[in-house]
C-alpha cells in the first residue's frame, strides 16, 4: 500500500485524507440515494472538515447532521443552509443553539427532544419558533422516545406551542450492523414499520410529518431505497460513507465504499530480538510511532488499526506514543521506513487530528484540511 509518493513530506504520525476516494464515496451515496440530493443528510460527525462540507455543497447537498454545536457552527461557517443537530442538548447548550440562531442568520437550525423536559427548555426561551425534531428510539435504546401515546402527546405538545415548530421525526438505527444483507434487511423492517406505524398516528391525531430523518451507514442503502418509495419526505443520514473504515470495511457489498482515510506511521525502534517468552519463528518486535494519540483505542489492541502490508502483524502492546508489533522480515523495515494503515474506527481517529495531509492522484499534495470541529467550541 506504500504506493503513495512524497511520503517523505510528511511527519508522523499523520492522518492523510485521500481527495479522489472521497469523491468517489461522494458520488456513490448520491447514487445510492437515487441522484437525489435531498435526499441525503449526511452525518458530519465523521470527517469534521469544511473542505469536504464543500464538496458535498458542490454536489448539492445542501443539509448535514452534526452531534456538537463547534460541528453545527462549522457547517454554518462553511454555507451550510440546513443543519440538524442529533443529539440531545441540555445546560448552557440550549442557549449555545439559539446563539448559534442568531449569530447565522442565513442557516436553518434544527436539534431533536425526546422528553416534555427538553421541550420546556427550549419553550422557556420564547425568541420565536425554533425547529425541533422529535427523536424515535427504534431499538438502540441510546436516546428517543418510544414511539406511543407519550410520543404522541409529546408530539402534540410541539405542535400546539407556538414558541416550537414541529420539524418532523428522526430515528437512528445504529444497533443494525450485521454483514449479512437479508439479516439487515429483517432488522430494517422492524425499524421501518415503527416509524411508519408512528408517522400514520402523528397524522391521523396532531397533524402532518413534516420531515423524516432516519438512518446510519450500514442500512443506508435500505433507508435511501424506502426513502425513494414514499409519499412522504424522507432523508437519509449516513456518516462513516465519505470516509469510510476498516470496521466496516467489505462486510457490506450493498456499500461499496472506498477508505478515504488513512494513517501515516513510522518504524522508530527494533526492540530486542523477540517478543520474550515466545518462540521467535524469525519473528521480531518493531515500534510504531501510532500510539493511543493517533488512533482509536476504544477497540481490543488487534482491532485498532489494519496494515494491508503487514497482514500478519501480531499486536503486542500499545502507549501513548508507541505501538508494538511482532512481524516476519522485520529487517525489511528499517528504523525511520513509512509504514500505511487503515483505521478500524474512522471517527473518533479523525478527532485526535489537528489536520489532514490531502492525497491526490496518489502523491502528497502539500495541501492540509483542518479538523476544525475536533474543538467542542470554535465561537459559541
């Protein structure tokens, strides 16, 4: 995978963004979403970057989900005209929101609520309607209302305040993963008929549903197929796609998305001979600058991050600033040789990233993306 030139550049340990894969990511999800791009509301919690929020607004797409308020402002910054913030806000990040109102004028913010406590939060500042989403739990018992009679009425709640406006359902299905499509496709059906079933109560009770929201990566395909069948108007919101990860990796060939994201390591010591107490079989230990600080460690050691030229390699330990690993042929790595991975968890590693070194036509382009949004705050 050492294919890219110009390596040399580049001081590790580095995160590389690839400009062509990320195009190419791009343009499937807008083909996966029937050409459409309102129909898509990808999640910008995955990259964090103005640059790509603008290749998405050349693409048309013109609406993004984001978790923090630094994300929702990026997005604003950047010319973003509707930004959905999923994910419960609560304290001083109610007024942080209608901050965010005021300050950007030309964006349409929305957030969700799940509880007659959230609604009460953002009633109580009664500085005209602001668009709240109501948040379904279809399964993932993370957030959301169960969808019901107290859904309903918080539904109706929303609708009746003049202080809110009712800006339609969102539902994040994140606990189906599963490689096998028909198994998606069964769990898919379950969370679809849940969000239908509420959508026909919402209308036969309060009124209409604005808007859905629904979706993550693996069943984006499911989503954007439902969403292309329905009467009513319906977005998907798909993250790990514009970058995408080992994690997901090929266990979904309804999704076949390439790594835009990579991580630059070096070879820094050859550490004794063996890993002690193992029998070396012509295995030696070699370190990695590609410690805790540059990538994920939520994950098991073994499922942190994947080296296609070391398929083999034997995770042994990893620090802060350190990674140990056991290889064959470790003298074909010298101290100081590049060495390419593929981060098993794409998200969180991009936020231990100031920057992004940008690839293109498969050489170091000397251009670098800010992380911008790894802050929790840029201004508000």
């Amino acid at each position: 995978m050492n294919n890219i030139t110009k390596l040399e550049s580049v001081a590790s340990p580095a995160l590389l963004f690839d400009e062509d894969a990320i195009r190419r990511n791009l343009e499937l999800m807008l083909r996966i979403a029937g050409g459409d791009a309102s129909r898509l509301r990808p999640h910008i919690k995955t990259h964090k970057c103005r640059e790509i929020l603008s290749l998405q607004l050349g693409m048309g797409i013109r609406q993004v989900k984001c978790a923090t308020i630094a994300e929702a402002e990026l997005a604003a910054i950047a010319g973003v005209p509707d930004v959905l913030i999923s994910y419960p806000l609560v304290g001083p990040n109610v007024s942080r929101f209608f901050r965010l109102i005021e300050t950007y004028p030309g964006t349409n913010f929305s957030t969700l609520v799940d509880c007659e406590d959230s609604l009460s939060a953002f009633a109580a500042w009664g500085s005209g309607p602001v668009s709240l989403f109501v948040d379904l739990d279809c399964g993932m018992h993370r957030t959301g209302i169960t969808p019901g009679e107290a859904a309903l009425n918080l539904v109706r709640d929303l609708v009746t305040n003049p202080a809110l406006r009712f800006a339609g359902l969102h539902a994040y299905d994140g606990h189906i993963h599963d490689a096998s499509l028909q198994t998606r496709k069964e769990r898919f059906a379950v969370v679809i008929a849940l969000v239908e079933d509420f959508a026909t109560l919402v209308e036969a009770h309060v009124g209409p549903v604005p808007l859905i929201v629904s979706g993550g990566s693996p069943t984006f395909g499911l989503h954007a197929e439902h969403a292309a069948g329905s009467l009513r108007p319906w977005q998907c919101s798909p993250g790990t796609t514009v970058l995408w990860d080992v994690g997901y990796g090929g266990n979904y060939s309804d999704l076949p998305f390439d790594p835009a994201a990579l991580l630059l390591t070096r070879v820094v010591s050859h550490p004794g001979a063996t890993d002690p107490g193992e029998e070396s079989g012509g295995e030696k230990l070699i370190c990695l600058d590609l410690g805790h600080k540059a990538v994920a460690a939520e994950n098991p050691i073994a499922r942190r991050v994947f080296f296609p030229d070391l398929p083999e390699a034997a995770f042994v330990s990893q620090s802060e600033e350190h990674l140990v690993v056991r290889i064959k042929d470790a003298d074909k790595w010298p101290v100081g040789t590049p060495l390419l991975g593929l981060p098993i968890h794409v998200c969180p590693t991009v936020a231990l990233h100031q920057e992004a070194r940008v690839v293109t036509n498969r050489a170091i382009s000397g251009e670098s993306w800010d992380i911008a949004a790894r802050d929790r705050r840029l201004s508000i």
